[in-house]
C-alpha cells in the first residue's frame, strides 16, 4: 500500500504530538542503553531505536478499550499507551513500584490499566493470546474494540503464526496484526529463513486484507492504521499491517552484531524517522527548531524523573517472593524423591 506524501494540509496538532511521541521513546531508550552501562538495569535488554515510528503511529490511533500486546522490544510501547515512564523504568530496576513489581522487567511490562498486555518473551507466543482476546470481546458484545498485536517478522516461522492467522479469519475476530518487519531475528534475515518474503501475502492466504507499509514514515503508518482500524471496527474481522523498518542497534545488549554491512546500517540510518519528520514539520513550516528542542527537553525532563524514582524505589520486600508463585498440590505420582534430596516442602512453606 502506498500514500502519496502530499504536504501535511491539516492536523498539525496531530503531527506535532506524533514527533514528540517518537521523541519521548528515542530518549527514554538512550537513557536505558546507558543505565544499562552501569548495571542499574540488567537482564536482558532490547531497544526499539529506528522503529519507533510504528509504535508511535499505531498507537496515536487506538482506544481506552483497545488491548494491545508486543514483544520484548516494547518500552515504547508501553510508553506510548500510556504506562508511565516512572512504572516502567521502575520495572526495569527490579523494584518493587514497577508495573510488574519488578518480577517482569524489560521483556515483561505489563499494566491491566491501560489494557496492556506485555511485553511477551516467546517469539510468536502472543499472537494465539490476541486472538483469544479479540474472541473475548467479540463473544461479550464489546462492539468496535479492537486488540492490536506487534510482532517481528520472525514470528512468522512460528507454528503460533499460521495458527492465529487462521483462527483469527475463520471466527472473524477483531485483531490488527503489526508486523514490525526489521530483516533481521536476532542474526538471521529473512531471505535466508524464508522461501516467501512476502509477509502481507502469507497473511492474505489465511483471508485476511494485509497490506505492507514503510515503516519509516509515521505518516504513511498513521494514515495505514486509520483505514485498517476502521475497518476492523465496523466488520469486526482481522486485518494485517506489515510495517517495513530497521533497528539501528543490535539485537540486545549481548549482540556484537556481526552479520549486518555497517554500510547497510548506514544507509537506513539515513531514513531515521525522527530526523526525515522533523526535517519535514521545520520544512511545512509545522513546526520551529525551538518547538522541537523543547520535546527533547521534556522527553529528557520526563526520563530523568523515571529514573530518579526508579533510582529511590524500595526493591520487592523478601515476605512477598512467593507471591503469584504457584505448584502442584502433590508432587506429580511420576517423580520418585530419593531420601537425600530436599522435597519442596522443605524449601516452601
Ligand atoms: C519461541 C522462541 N524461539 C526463540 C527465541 C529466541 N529469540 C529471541 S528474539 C528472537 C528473534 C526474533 O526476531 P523478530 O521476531 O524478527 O523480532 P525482532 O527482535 O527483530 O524485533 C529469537 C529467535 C524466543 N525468544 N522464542
Ligand atoms: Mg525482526
């Protein structure tokens, strides 16, 4: 799908907020690269710098009843659905004011509030929860609402994939499926992984109307997402989005990142999304450069307060670790204990 990029006539309010959005998650996400340096955040740790367009624009599009599930590379958003800054980097220090209370931290921002349904770590893992979700409000009449899932383009060699691909068309359920293509799972590009690139295609096969998008272009994701929810909201059925994108850091914080060309790199680099947008506000006379070095500074002011109360948080108390951990009544008839070994009850009350 394409959409011309004819000069930004009207909304300017939108598309002022829309760059300070990307603002906010590019520096939320710098701050984490380098607390992550210090060892205040630990763990894993994957960054979202030069996707950030496709939170942004979908997001900017959604409802208070919407639910929405992402990946573990899902700070922004988070972020930008409303969880605040403060809870998530509190949940990034493992302390106990996280939205998770700091059990989760980055690849498991949760926060039932804003009908956020993480952060999930199992690539794919999710899609099969989104359909259930869509059922959800299908079966309880919640007519218009939509849940909207994130995903990279590795799901797709999941089994989860086709299976809620399928399932989501054959019941009809409510689901916008964002696939967030940046070529690359962890160090392996999808032509060499897969026989079809052609994401949206794999989607239409299951009948579902896909379309793909450049995803460097908040206005163009913006513009993509309107139709699609719109559509979605009034027939009830599944649609697919595939946004094409790049990451312009590594995989994770453990990556060493080997198998990109650097030149490659460069040269999407050259598409930053922040950058190509504001160029263009400044150039539509949307907005000044004072108006954009103030969204840096309140992206900083916000991100610097999140910090300082992640920094002052209490860690979890010791009397709550067991809490929301479950087993089994009786250990199960197949596990033979020998004498020697500790039974669980000893270790658990
Ligand atoms: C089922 C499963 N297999 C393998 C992994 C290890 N793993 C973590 S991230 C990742 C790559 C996923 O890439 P993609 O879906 O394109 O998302 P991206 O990281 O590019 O945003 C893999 C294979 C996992 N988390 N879950
Ligand atoms: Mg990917």
């Amino acid at each position: 799908m394409t959409i011309s990029s004819s000069p930004l006539a009207t909304d300017h309010d939108l598309w002022r907020s829309l760059l300070g959005d990307m603002i906010r998650v590019r520096v939320f996400e710098e701050r984490c690269a380098e607390l992550y340096g210090e060892s205040k955040i630990r763990g894993f740790l994957h960054l979202y710098i030069g996707e950030e367009a496709i939170a942004s624009g979908v997001m900017s599009c959604l409802r208070p009843d919407d639910a929405v599930l992402a990946t573990y590379r899902e700070h922004g958003h988070a972020l930008l659905r409303g969880v605040s800054a403060e809870s998530i980097m509190s949940e990034m220090f493992g302390k106990a004011t996280g939205c998770s209370g700091g059990r989760g931290g980055s690849m498991h921002l949760f926060d039932a509030a804003t009908r956020f349904f993480g952060g999930n770590a199992i690539v794919g893992g999710h899609l099969p929860v989104a359909v259930g979700l869509g059922l959800a409000d299908q079966v309880l009449g919640r007519s218009g609402a939509v849940t909207v899932c994130f995903f990279g383009e590795g799901a797709v060699a999941e089994g989860e994939f086709h299976e809620a691909m399928n399932l989501a068309a054959l019941w009809n359920v409510p689901v916008l499926f964002c696939c967030e293509n940046n070529r690359y799972a962890m160090g392996t590009s999808l032509r060499s992984s897969e026989s079809q690139i052609d994401l949206a295609l794999k989607a239409a096969s299951y009948a579902i109307p896909a379309w793909s998008v450049d995803g460097m272009d908040i206005v163009e994701v913006h513009r993509a997402t309107t139709k699609a929810l719109a559509s979605v909201r009034a027939d009830g059925g599944p649609m697919f989005i595939e946004f094409q994108t790049y990451r312009f850091r590594a995989h994770s914080m453990f990556d060493p990142d080997l198998y990109r060309d650097p030149a490659e790199v460069e040269h999407w680099k050259l598409r930053d999304p922040i950058a190509t947008f504001a160029r263009r506000l400044v150039d539509e006379q949307i907005v000044t450069d004072a108006d954009i070095e103030e969204m840096w500074e309140r992206a900083r002011a916000e991100t610097e307060a999140a910090v300082a109360a992640a920094e002052a948080a209490p860690i979890e108390p010791i009397d709550t670790l067991l809490d929301h951990v479950t087993r089994d009544a009786e250990p199960a008839p197949h596990i033979e204990r020998s004498p020697e070994t500790t039974t669980d009850d000893e270790v658990w009350p």
